[in-house]
C-alpha cells in the first residue's frame, strides 16, 4: 500500500518562501495510473485543492494562487514539492499530499493521502 | 468554481441508527463521456487525514465497510451510514473532480448523540 510523507519547516513569517516535500514509498510518482496534488486545511476555508502534477512533470495550480506557487516531482527521490512564495497568514493550513486516480489527462479521485505537515505563518 | 454544499453541519446520531448526509453541487457532475458522477465522499477523524470512502457517487473504496452507501446523480448526492457504530465519529466531506479546480464541501461532522 502506497505512502505519502510531507515535510516541511512548520513555522515561517510572512514574506517566506514555504518549501514542503512529499516523498512517496511502495509506489512509484511515475506510474501513468496517478497522480499527485496538493491539498490544505485551514479552520477557515476547509479543504482546499492548491495543485496537481501528472507524472510526466506538467502540473496544474489553483489560479489564485498560480503567480506564487511551483509544483515540482523528483523521480530519482520519489518526491512532489512545493513552494509557494511570499507566504501570510492566510497561507497558515495543515498541508497534504496526495494521490489522485486518473485515465489520460482526466484527474479523478484521492485515493491515498499523508499525514499532513502543519504551516504556521506569523511574525 | 463547483461549490459544494453540505447539510446538515452537525450530525448526532444514537448508536445503530442510520445517518444520512446530504451534498449539492452548484452545477452537474455528472461527465457523459464515461456516464459517471464524479463524486467522491471522504471520512476525517479527529486528528487524522482524509480517508476515501465512496467514489463515483456510489462505489466503496476497498475495506470500506458496507454501512457506508452512497448515493445520488447529477447534483444531489447522498452519504448514508446504515447503524452508526462508534467508530464513526469524524466529518464527512463531499468531494467534486468533474472539473477542475477539484472542491470540497465544508463537512458534516457526525456525532454521537
């Protein structure tokens, strides 16, 4: 069964870059089967879907938040990133990786997820 | 954006009575080209991350215990716990991928009354 570890640093002030990775075992990030995104949770907004990446690297961003936000994968280390630039509060969430079924470029359900990482962004 | 409306908010239910949750979509999910709902519902316990129980609107996930049913087409979508076992106490999300971006309902958290 597929396992999903986020990490990341925890605490940043605002105008940080946030750098979190997910790295991925007993499964391979490049299986044309999945793939991968970013999901957060804050009291305030709920779940919220950040990003996603196809196992051929061409990632999908939410739009509000496309001009601050990389998404990335490492096949040699079996890891999804993120960084997300000039951070606030409003970026404070718990973070989640997760992986996504698909056929062809259609993105379908969450099937696994991490445990999360939690961001706190404050000065 | 689909949004995704759940009712009700709060959910106390007394043990081995059957729970239903409700979820609308602000549009159809329903995609013609493979004739399928994309709707997934998710189970949240405290302190834990999203556990996948249903998809196309009404296909268990493996292991997911046959209490859980969905349910529903189109826009109206159904979560129904049939006798309620303490174990599932968590919030409960509705979940879109017709389109992206993907969205989620706000939760139903179930209680035991």
């Amino acid at each position: 069964q597929v396992q999903l570890q986020e990490s990341g640093p925890g605490l940043l002030t605002p105008s940080q870059t946030l750098s979190l990775t997910c790295t991925v075992s007993r499964g391979s990030i490049t299986s044309s089967t999945y793939y991968w995104a970013w999901i957060r949770q804050s009291p305030g907004k709920g779940l919220e879907w950040i990003g996603s990446i196809y196992h051929t690297g061409s990632p999908y961003r939410k739009s509000s938040l496309k001009s601050r936000l990389t998404i990335s994968l490492d096949a040699s280390k079996n890891q999804i990133s993120l960084k997300l630039n000039s951070v606030t509060a409003a970026d404070t969430a718990m973070y989640y990786c997760a992986r996504g079924r698909k056929s062809g470029y259609e993105m379908y359900y969450f099937d696994s997820w991490g445990r999360g990482t939690a961001v706190t962004v404050s000065s | 954006d689909i949004v995704m409306t759940q009712s009700p908010g709060s959910l106390p239910v007394s043990l081995g009575e059957r729970a239903t949750i409700n979820c609308k979509s602000s549009q159809s999910v329903f995609h013609s080209s493979n004739k399928k709902n994309h709707l997934a519902w998710f189970q949240q316990k405290p302190g834990q991350s999203p556990k996948l129980l249903i998809y196309w609107a009404s296909t268990r996930e493996s292991g997911v215990p046959d209490r859980f049913r969905g349910s529903g087409s189109v826009t109206d979508f159904t979560l129904t716990i049939d006798s309620v076992q303490a174990e599932d106490v968590a919030v409960y999300y509705c979940h879109q991928y017709h389109s992206v971006p993907p969205t989620f309902g706000l939760g139903t958290r179930v209680e035991i009354k």
